[in-house]
C-alpha cells in the first residue's frame, strides 16, 4: 500500500527497505534540504504513525535512527526537535573547468587508499577504456574527506601501461590527475554523466552514511590529447557535502529558445580550450 500524507513523500510497504527506514530517510532528507530548521519540532510517533499509516513501533525506530544519526535530539516532555548543524556549505565545483577544479579540490582534502591492485578489465571498463575485456586495468578506490567528514567515494580504472609508472604510495598522497600528467600523459578532455544512486551496504559506512541515503554518481573518461582513454572513473557524492553548479544562457533560435551551457573560464583566469574554440568559429 502506498502512503502520502502533507509534505511527506511516499512510502511503500512493497519495497524491500523496511518502512521504519523509508520514514527515516525522507525526515533525513527534509532535515539535510532545509525544509526541516535547526530547532524544528518534527513530529512525534502518535502523529507519525498515523501520518504514514504505520505502527508506533515503527514510527519509533524511524525516530531513533535520526538520533543515532546525530541529526535530532529527543527528550522525555520536549518532543524531537532537529540538531543545529555547523557544517559548512558544501563544496560547489562547475562542470565547465572540470578537470582544473578536481585537480585544486585534490590538494585541499584528505584521501583514503582503500583498494588498489590491478585485473583483468570488466566488460563496461574495457567499453569505457577502448580495450579489450580481460586487458589489465589498475583498479583503485578512494574516499576523498572535508574535515567534517567523507563526501566522495572514487573507483578508477587506468590502462596497466600508463598506471605502473606511479605507486600505490604515490596514490596516497597525490591526485591521480597529477600522477598521469607526471607520467607523460597530456590531458585532452573528459566526457561525464551525471546520474543518481543509492549507498549500498559497502559503500555507505565508509561515506558515514546510511544505506539507501541518495548520492551523486558521477561517470567519467579522461582522454589524453590523441583521444585516448587514459581513466575511467565513477564517482559517488554526498550531495550534502558535494554540488555541481552550471551557468546557462538563454538563446533565442527561429522556431524556440534553448538553453545554453556557459563556459567558465579555466584555473589561473586562462580560457577554457572550448571557449577558445568558440571564438575561432566566430
């Protein structure tokens, strides 16, 4: 049965998440958005309950697992009422200039190795790479951190030629953008999709999540300045600590209007190779 009460959102009873988790999850997510203050009173489980159509008991845990979560505080006479929050805004990098900002991004946040080694290229990796399956890829995965905390968790795949000229150590210290320039590769450019996820029970601990939380999925190929594929990379983001921000222009056509990506410019004031490239057409 499918529930929906106010300005909560919907619950199912059919999902596999249990209902006491997807109560939790949409309070979580109206705390982290801002339509639940600092000091709001959220309700409490007699009105939770028969908001969603669900028992007390349910509406209890949903309740306890915000406050293990550190996002409410209850009191015996005082209700629940949402914590104060001190992060700060979250890091806000444009798409346009991508690679010069991930570069900067790398030297100002803490990274941790957690697997690095080299296999055989799955199928999707060998497509991304332009490689044959089964061709040795360097595989690693990172969880970069703001000092509040994990905001992203990075698998990379880089064809084994280019990934054994730098080391695991190197990894640990250096952002693996820097670490290919250092080898000799010349970046050219990226292509990127940006879709949305769900924390799954590996990743969520180390990004200090929950299971099921919403992330940001980020899939990239850099290429070198032939064209080649030089790492394929997939992202998942905190959204509360991590945003992408997109300047658009409005352009009059003959028949509509569109919009209209707005290129930045690039690291130092430079211009961005495609804006450069934009005023070559003029």
């Amino acid at each position: 049965m499918v529930v929906k009460s106010g300005y909560y959102t919907v619950i199912d009873e059919r999902l596999p998440t249990p209902l006491y988790h997807q109560i939790f999850l949409i309070l979580r997510s109206q705390i982290l958005d801002g339509r639940l203050e600092a000091g709001a009173l959220v309700s409490g489980e007699e009105e939770l309950a028969r908001q969603f159509n669900v028992s007390r008991i349910t509406a209890r845990r949903a309740l306890a697992e915000l406050a293990a979560e550190g996002l409410v505080t209850r009191g015996r006479g005082r209700g629940t009422h949402v914590t104060a929050r001190n992060e700060p805004p979250p890091i806000r990098a444009g798409v346009e200039g991508l690679l010069e900002n991930l570069l900067a991004m790398g030297l100002k946040t803490q990274v941790n190795l957690v697997e690095f080694g080299y296999e055989p290229a799955p199928p999707d990796v060998a497509v991304a790479l332009r490689i044959k399956a089964g061709e040795e890829v360097q595989r690693a995965i990172r969880v970069r951190s703001l000092d509040v905390g994990p905001f992203s968790y990075l698998t990379t795949y880089v064809p084994a030629d280019i990934g054994r000229k730098f080391s695991r150590k190197e990894l640990s210290h250096q952002p693996l953008l820097a670490l290919l320039e250092q080898s000799g590769v010349t970046i050219g450019g990226a292509e990127q999709t940006i879709s949305a996820s769900l924390a799954d029970a590996l990743v969520a601990p180390l990004l200090k999540t929950v299971v099921g939380a919403p992330l940001l999925r980020i899939g990239r190929v850099v290429q070198d300045a032939d064209g080649r594929p030089v790492e394929y990379i997939v992202g998942l983001y905190r959204p509360d600590r991590y945003q992408f921000r997109m300047s658009l222009d409005r352009v009059r056509g003959e028949e509509q209007n569109t919009w209209s990506a707005r290129v930045a410019p690039a690291a130092g004031g430079k211009r961005s190779p495609r804006s450069i490239r934009r005023e070559k057409r003029k």
